[in-house]
C-alpha cells in the first residue's frame, strides 16, 4: 500500500523517513521525500511503500517529529487532470 506522509518537518530525508517507520517495526519497501526541484528542499511531505498499510497510519499517526504531528493516510492516484481552460491565448479580443 502507498502512504501519503504529511506534515513532515523540513529537515527530515527520505532515510530518515524510512527511518521513523522502521522504528515502529513497519517494513518499508520505499520511502520518498519530496523536494522543491530549485531548491532540492523538503516540500514537508512524502511517500512510503508498505505491505502493512493499516498498521503503518495507526502506528505513525500518533508520532510527533520536531513538534510537529505527522498525518498519514492511504495515497490517492496521481490525477493529471489540472482543470482550467488549457492553453491557447483564452478570452475573447475586440478589435477596435
């Protein structure tokens, strides 16, 4: 199951994530911080890959990191659907 990890706090890596549920006897398949691609920042969030997917969001739901309460839920699909109007130069133009 993938998990969605939020509310990590920035300093926190993707070894270190992995860390944290291991540390709760989760087996972790992959763990993923994202980064902000100009900075290579922590966005504060991230992704892990585990076959025990309830227990995970139990387990590390109720850990704090810095201050910070860590939320864990089942990760949605990626939906690439941005919604707008597209490209194009949009509106209408009079000309006068």
């Amino acid at each position: 199951m993938k998990l969605f990890v939020g509310n990590l706090p920035y300093s926190l890596d993707s070894d270190g994530l992995r860390q944290v549920f291991e540390d709760q006897g989760i087996t972790v398949d992959s763990a993923n911080v994202v980064e902000d691609r100009m900075t290579q920042r922590s966005r504060g969030f991230g992704f892990v890959e585990t076959a025990q997917g309830q227990e995970a969001i139990d387990k590390i739901s109720a850990i704090s990191i810095e201050g910070r309460s860590l939320t864990v839920n089942e990760a949605r699909p990626k939906n690439d659907d941005r919604g707008g109007f597209g490209g194009g130069r949009g509106g209408r133009r009079d000309r006068y």
